[in-house]
C-alpha cells in the first residue's frame, strides 16, 4: 500500500507534465471577444482596442463561439490576389465600430463604415472618396479574385454589419471566377449575413456571390452594381438552397443570364425581396433559373429589369412558385397569368409599384441615391401574405422600420389578420405630418 504523501506527489507531477506537454494557447485578457482594426497589429492577441490586429490577424487565432468586433474603414485581405477573408466556423464578425465601445449593441454600422475591399493594388477608381467600388466599372487593375471566402460555415458563423466591394474573379482555376465580392461552397446550412452591401464586384459566374453546394441565410442585404460576364451578376447559386429575406438586387447586370440571380438546380427562398434596374442580355434581368430549379418568391416585387427574353424572370426546365408578388410582365392571380413566368401561387399583382424613385436623381440603377420604398399609393402595400413574413422571424424592413405597418388609405389586398404586410424590402410607414407652429 502507497504512503498518501506519495501518490499526492505522484498526482501532482502528472498534472504538471500533462500541463508542459500541452499545446500552448494565446491567452486573451478578455475571453471570446477579439478587436480588430484597420491599422492593427500583426502579431497580438487582439484583446482590446488598444490592441487590436488586422482582420486577417483576429481570425488566426478566434475560435468557434467568438465574437470579432471591426474598426470603421478599409480592409484588405492581404496584397496576392488569391488572398481572401475566410471566415471560421462559430465565429461571429461583426462591423461598425468605431474603436472604443465595450457592447456590441453601442457599435452604428450604418454611421462606421466598415468596408472590406479587394482593391489589393489601391487603384481602383475612388472619385467621391469613400473607399467602395458604386460600380464593378470601378475596378482597375487586379484586385483579389474573393473578397470573402466560406467554406463548410454553419449558421452560428457570422457577418454583419459590412460593405464587400471590389472583388475580381477573373481568374481561370475552378474557383478564382466565381464569387467576386463572397465564395461559398459546402456549408450546410451555411453563413448568417445580416446587413451587408454587395458593391461593385466582377467575377465570370456570380459577381457579388457564388453559393455552391452552400445554403447561406440573408437577412437586410443589399446587392447593387455588381457584375458577371457569364451568369449571375448579383448572386450565381448551383445546388443549394439559400434563404434570403429584406434584400435589394438593384443594377447588377450579367451578359448572359440572371443579372440579378442565376438559379442551377437550387430552390432558394426568397420573401420579401426587390429586384430592380437589373440586367441580362439573354434572359433574366432579374432572375434566371435553370436546371430543375424550384425558387419559391412570396411578398417579392420584380420591375423594371431588362432581357430580351424574360425581363423579369426566365425559366429553363425550371418552375418559380410565385405568391403575393407583383412580377412584371407576369400578370396577377385575378387575371390572366404567363404561364412561362411560374407557378401562380395565389395572390400575385399586376400594375406599377410606384418606387420613390428606383434611379435615384443620377438616374443610374444601383447607386445609393436609388430610393426603391414604396410610394403611399402604390399596390404593393398591404398586399403581401403575413404568414410568409412570419415563418422567417423577421419583424423589420430592410430600414430597421416596423413591419405590418397598415396604410388607411390603402385597400387590404394581401392575407392575414391586418396590418397586413406589403411586397417588396421596405416597408410603407404612416407619414409624420407636422403641425405648422402658431405663436401667440
């Protein structure tokens, strides 16, 4: 039988080898949360903003279940084109801080600009100094092939609050021209994007994202001014299912197909989604869908895009179901319906949107002065399917604005107990109308 003290001593230099033999982890003074900014060290921690690393730096060393929080300005993946921001499984990234807050919910995504840019070679056309590529016309020289990478992400990976501009797949390899501005591939279910805007990319297949086999979740994303030389100039989806919810496809082109979407044996989930100013030469201005592709819109409004066959929406061996939407050229459920344009879902609308003003006063699609909310006397509002809405969790419009907002004036022509919700990403709001000030 063994003395006590013995096996005590025994125990504890166990411990202590075990303990030395162990791989050695960076110890982070602040558990789960890493700071990273544009001028960030290479070589930290990344446990305060006083030490915050690159980008590239924080997601060396997060693991899953961490949080990123991004300093306002530029960000580049690196100086070699196939240099790439990839993102890691469980962690979450988030933009829009301005480098001294100590919540997340402190950060103003919308006020901090944080972009993340493929201009590698710093000469991309910057006319109006604010770093982001307003057209795919913008890029010049080599930028990097993707922007964003993700490969094999979950839901629980993250990334808000960002603009993803200047990415240029050109390249020639299986994967360096697909996805200019985000590559995904092989995530089940894929990435949570939350308020992020697609600007100015290029790539030959998808020039502001590329899905294959990966079934990414947007919720309050904006896709304006990218491009493809083949198909998909806005998004290029083969073999999946992405769920998209508050997005905005606005002057995006593609010279063959899709120039808002291009579907390949994919049913994605599209509600409350606008589609404007886009084009294609073939066919699709705003979504093309081959390949036994089953895309299903609800509360959507597809207008003012431009093909020589299907302006709106083009179907090859493909079927959309369509439910209250308001698809150009389509006709509605209480009409007669173009069979070519899908499934009449119930529901559908015919007639003008009435945009604010879907150009902008540059009378250019897919710029930011574009303003694609719905005109008080538009027949999209209070005529979308509440129990679509519903499904997807989200209770805000693409402006963080209330939704199932009921107009007075106008009709309820949707489903659902009012307020009844409207088509498209914005939602009508009642107008403030001031009292004049009468002094006495």
């Amino acid at each position: 039988m063994f003395p006590l003290k013995s096996i005590f001593h025994s125990v504890s230099f166990f411990l202590l080898l075990v303990l030395f033999l162990s791989p050695a982890s960076a110890a982070r003074a602040n558990p789960g949360i890493l700071r990273a900014a544009p001028d960030g060290v290479t070589n930290g921690n990344c446990d305060s903003w006083a030490n915050a690393c690159t980008l590239q730096r924080a997601l060396a060393v997060a693991v899953s279940g961490d949080e990123i929080w991004v300093k306002a300005g530029v960000h580049h993946p690196g100086n070699n084109r196939t240099d790439t921001f990839t993102l890691k499984n469980g962690v979450a990234i988030y933009g829009g801080f301005a480098g001294k807050e100590n919540s997340r919910n402190q950060r103003n995504w919308q006020t901090n600009l944080t972009i993340l840019s493929g201009d590698i070679d710093h000469n991309d056309t910057n006319t109006d100094g604010n770093n982001i590529a307003e057209t795919w016309n913008d890029i010049q020289g080599n930028n990097a092939y993707h922007v964003v990478t993700s490969n094999g992400a979950d839901s629980h990976t993250v990334l808000d609050g960002f603009f993803i501009t200047a990415g240029q797949a050109n390249g020639s390899s299986n994967h360096n021209n697909k996805g200019g501005g985000m590559y995904n591939a092989s995530g089940s279910p894929g990435a949570t994007l939350t308020n992020v805007t697609f600007s100015g990319n290029s790539a030959t297949f998808g020039g502001g994202m590329y899905n294959y086999d990966s079934s990414p979740k947007l919720r309050n994303v904006v896709f304006r001014g990218n491009s493809a030389t083949s198909y998909g100039g806005g998004m290029d989806n083969s073999s999946n299912s992405p769920e998209l919810t508050n997005v905005v496809f606005s002057g995006n082109s593609a010279t063959n197909y899709g120039g808002g979407m291009y579907n390949a044996i994919s049913n994605p989930t599209l509600t409350n989604v606008t589609f404007s100013g886009n084009s294609a030469t073939y066919g699709g201005g705003g979504m093309a869908n081959f390949n036994s592709s089953s895309p299903k819109l609800t509360n959507v409004i597809l207008w003012g895009n431009t093909a020589v066959s299907g302006p709106g929406i083009y179907n090859s061996s493909s079927t959309a179901v369509i439910s209250y939407s308001n698809i150009q050229g389509c006709g509605s459920s209480s009409g007669f319906w173009v069979i070519a344009c899908g499934t009449n879902g119930g529901g559908n609308i015919a007639g003008d949107p009435l945009f604010v003003d879907a150009d902008g006063p540059d009378n250019i699609f897919g710029t930011p002065d574009d303003n694609l909310r719905l005109q008080l006397t538009s027949p999209a509002i209070d005529a979308g399917d509440n129990d679509a809405t519903n499904l997807t969790g989200v209770t805000t419009d693409l402006d963080g604005r209330p939704r199932f907002v009921n107009i007075p004036t106008a009709p309820d022509t949707g489903s659902g107990t009012p307020p009844i919700v409207d088509m498209g990403a914005y939602e009508a709001q009642i107008p403030i109308i001031y009292l004049p000030l009468i002094l006495r």
